[in-house]
C-alpha cells in the first residue's frame, strides 16, 4: 500500500511513502471510525490519499517561526 500526502491547500505532492502489505482491512486501524472524512481510498486501497499542510501553506496560514502558534504554549 502507497501513503501519498498532499497539501490540502496547494495540492502539492508533500510526501509518498510505500508500505509492505498487511491484512486486508487494516486501513481501519489508521484513523478510528472517522475515516472515510479523512482518508480517501482510491484503486482498492493500494493508495492512501491523506491530507495534510505543506510548510509553505502552514507558514502562509500561521506565520513563520516567530509566530506566538508555534512558540508552545502561552500560559501565564
């Protein structure tokens, strides 16, 4: 089975990565109940489609850096 991640805001290609096959029906155990909202089966399960954020997009969205999102949490 192929993982491919892709930018859910650019649809760049982020990542693909290549599992040995499992049983079949594990896919389930990836994400719960929840994945048909998240996982996009195409060609019987061979591939994998997930969405996810590029660093470009995430620093577009977010900020860079510097930003308060990604200095941890701001309790006081």
């Amino acid at each position: 089975m192929k993982l491919v991640y892709v930018c859910e805001c650019c649809d760049s290609l982020i990542k693909e990565v290549s599992l040995t096959d499992g049983p079949p029906g594990k896919t389930a155990d990836l994400t719960g109940p929840g994945q048909p909202d998240i996982i996009s089966l195409n060609g019987g399960a061979e591939r994998v489609v997930l969405p996810a954020l590029c660093d470009d997009c995430r620093e577009m969205l977010y900020g860079g850096p510097e930003s308060t999102y990604f200095s941890g949490p701001a309790l006081h």
